[in-house]
C-alpha cells in the first residue's frame, strides 16, 4: 500500500491556480507535522511548505503569499492550494511528513506555462 499518492496537478497559464491533494495511509499529526515538496528537472527536491501538528505553518520564502498548506484529518488529505502560479513553480510536487521520512509517493507534475 502506498503512503502518499499525490493528485490535482495540471498545465496552467502563469498566474492560475491549482489545488494540489495527498491523500496518506497513515492518521495525520500522530507523531509528527506534514509537508510539500517539489523538484524540477535537473535540479534537487526542495521543500516548500509544513504544516506542525500545532496548526502554524511555514513556507519557502519564494512561495509565501501565493501556496497554502491546509490538512483534513478525518479524510487523511493533505491539500496544497496555490495561486499566481509562476513558470518557476513547474516541477513535480510531493507530499511527506515533516519530521520523519517516509516512502515517496509518485508525486503530482505542475507545469506552468503561456
């Protein structure tokens, strides 16, 4: 069984916006917060936003103001809604916990371009 799979990617022009889902196989905020990651070709993983299991959240500052975590417990979802897309933000996005590492999901593609 798969711990992540992430779904709600798409192409988009430069300033749409997508909401992304992860849903887990696992109770979220039992042991640790949750997080989105993304990586574009050619280039590392990158986190990009958490949410602790006190309910504050975090983001890389090239995505704050535009990308917010958000979490349904009773669904086991994770969403990452994102606004005023930029063509730097295309990449293939990823959802984890924050605290410990678990098996990568296949991730969600985010392509942004005119």
């Amino acid at each position: 069984q798969a711990q992540f799979v992430e779904s709600g990617g798409g192409l988009v022009q430069p300033g749409g916006s997508l909401r992304l889902s992860c849903a887990t196989s696992e109770s979220i905020f039992s042991d640790s917060g949750v997080s989105w990651y993304r990586q574009a070709p050619g280039k590392q993983r990158e986190w990009v936003a958490r949410k602790n299991m006190d309910g504050s959240t975090t983001y890389l500052d090239s995505v704050k103001g535009r990308f917010t975590i958000s979490t349904d417990r009773a669904k086991n979802t994770i969403y990452l809604q994102i606004s005023n897309l930029k063509p730097e933000d295309t990449a293939v996005y990823y959802c984890n916990w924050a605290s410990r590492t678990g098996s990568w999901g296949q991730g969600t593609q985010v392509t942004v371009s005119s």
